[in-house]
C-alpha cells in the first residue's frame, strides 16, 4: 500500500455515537497514568457533550490523585485542517497524553498528529469511545502500537493484547478493542518523511452522560497546506 501524503482522511466516514465515560473508566485511566509515574497529563476530546464530559471528567479525577493538568485541548468533528489542535495538544508540557472521542474527529487529530508533530501513541492513554477496530483503522492501526486504553468496566487494554481486570491476573483474550486489527487498514497515515518522534519518557458501569464508523478511497496524492490557525481549542 503506497503511503499517504496528506494527514486528511481521505473519505470521512459519517460521525459516530457520542459515548459517554464511566466512573470505572476514568479511575482506570487515573491508574494507568499513576503506574507510568506520570506527575502531569494533557487532556485531548472533541467537542460533544458527551466528549467534554468526558475530558472533565478526566482532569478533577487526575487533579483529585495529586496530579497536575498541563493543558487541555478539543477539536472539531470537521474541518479543512486539525493542525493547529495537533500541535497545541503535542507541544503540552505533560508525561503522559490522554484522548478521548468522539472516533472521526480524534482519528483526524491522530493523524495530523502523525503527520506532524512529535507526538508519540505509546505515551498515550484512550478512553473506550475510541478504542474500537473501526476508530482505529481510520488511522492505521499499524502506527498505533503501544496506544493504551480502558474499557467502560474498567479493564485496560494495551499493546499486548491482554486484558486486566482489577483483583485479577493478567489473562490473554480475544480483543474487540484495541488492536484487534490486521496490520493493514484502509486508509492509514504515516509520519511525513524525515519525521521522527523525540520525545523523552516514554452488571455495566453507570455512565456519566451520553448520546460506526470505515474510511473507504484512495488517499489524497498532494500534500495539503493547512489554513492559518484561528480561535482556539
């Protein structure tokens, strides 16, 4: 499969649910970043409801743990660029990044990420909105190794497709999460070339408020140019 040479999806594909975050799943996400010996994180969501919720939700937990909010950023569900959010969100000064949905605009954020910015998957933490095979196929599930997430009950998902339940050990299972993709998706991105990551470091739950997504076509052949940047988020 020829490489990309535009951050933007090809064929968007039609927004999806607004999922809302559980309880469980934001002490898990707490948990997760305590374990990496995170001090500080960044919160990225879009700007639904159920998504702004969601990254609240997030940052009282983690600031109620001890922790510090090095910055919070949201996004669009549409368009021309998410450079500027990309950039705002990579250039936080924060040990660990957190994402949550909704899946189309987080997948464009993903891969202007990607495409432009140091940002790295595997000092990243995802909530269950954008943990599905189809969230992550709109990136390329190939550039997403070490992308680490929690369930709505609870269970964190990671890189080594073992699922972990809190009082339990670790077990392998059948994945219907993260990385339960084949290595190739249809449209994925990769970094632009010469571009590397630099970084240093490395019965069901009670929601908190709430409301499928492919990407289908060949990718663009001409690098776009992003409009300046204006507003904020």
């Amino acid at each position: 499969m020829d490489t990309p040479t535009s951050p933007l999806l090809a064929q968007p594909p039609p927004l999806g649910r607004d999922l809302a975050v559980t309880d469980t799943e934001v002490a898990a996400l707490v948990g997760l970043a305590t374990a990496r010996g995170a001090r500080s994180i960044a919160v990225g969501s879009g700007r639904t409801p159920a998504a702004l919720a969601a990254a609240d939700a997030i940052t009282q937990a983690w600031q109620a743990a001890g922790g510090v909010v090095a910055a919070t950023t949201t996004w669009p569900e549409t368009a021309a660029s998410w450079l500027c959010q990309a950039r705002r969100f990579a250039d936080a000064p924060a040990d660990v990044w957190v994402m949550t949905g909704p899946e189309v605009g987080w997948a464009q954020v993903a891969r202007w990420l990607l495409w432009s910015t140091s940002w790295r998957p595997d000092r990243t933490l995802a909530t269950a909105a954008i943990g599905r095979p189809a969230a992550l196929a709109l990136v390329g599930a190939q550039q997403l190794r070490g992308l680490t997430g929690a369930g709505a009950n609870g269970a964190t998902l990671d890189r080594h497709r073992r699922r972990r339940h809190r009082g339990h050990r670790s077990r392998s299972t059948t994945m219907t999460a993260l990385f339960d993709l084949p290595e190739a998706s249809r449209d994925p991105v990769s970094p632009a070339p010469g571009r590397t990551c630099c970084l240093a470091g490395s019965p069901r739950p009670s929601r908190r408020g709430s409301s499928a997504s492919s990407a289908s076509g060949p990718p663009a052949r001409s690098r776009s140019v992003p409009p300046a940047c204006t507003g904020t988020g």
